[in-house]
C-alpha cells in the first residue's frame, strides 16, 4: 500500500490517529517529510518514507523549528578522534530514540 503526503487516518503535525487509518508500507511525502511520519502513533502507519519535491521554494521552510536527523547527519557529527589514553572513561555519548 503507498500512501501520499500522509497515510490516511494520521495527522500529519502530530501523528494522532483520528478515526480509522491505512498502514502504508511506503510513503510518499510531498515537498517535506513531516512529524507524523515519525512519531507515535502515525509513525507505525506510514512505512518508508520517501520525499518527492514538488517546487515549493525553499525560502518557504526558513522558520522550520523541527529537524530529522538521519544516517548521515550522525556521520557528520561523529568525528574521529586519534586515541587519548588520558581522555579514557571521560568521553560519553547516549544515543536513546525507538523503532516504534
């Protein structure tokens, strides 16, 4: 089942559920991926995502207040470091999140 914009059913600023929805297996998001894609419990309902840009300007997103942080922004955050022995056990990074 692909879904688009939404899966029928989520609210896509707060992934709510409001009556009955589709479980998408893919979604196609149109200009931007939104909140309800990932958060519970719309985020269970919408599968992959996927964005297909449909020419709005990006000027249009200078106030976004909400990030996604994927695969490959963490890589960029994650920079190796050359081995300290004095900085062990002074280093931590916690990583929480879920699936669901």
């Amino acid at each position: 089942m692909v879904s688009v914009d939404v899966a029928s059913g989520v609210v896509a600023s707060t992934g709510a559920i409001h009556g009955p929805a589709v479980f998408a297996d893919l979604t196609v998001a149109l200009h931007a991926a939104k909140i309800g894609h990932f958060v519970t419990p719309g985020g269970t309902f919408s599968g992959e995502v996927v964005v297909s840009p449909i020419g709005i300007p990006p000027l249009c997103d200078h106030d976004a207040d909400v990030w996604l942080l994927t695969e490959d922004g963490v890589a960029q955050l994650l920079v190796p470091r050359r081995a300290r022995p004095q900085a062990l056990g002074r280093t931590v990074l916690v990583v929480g999140g879920s699936r669901a």
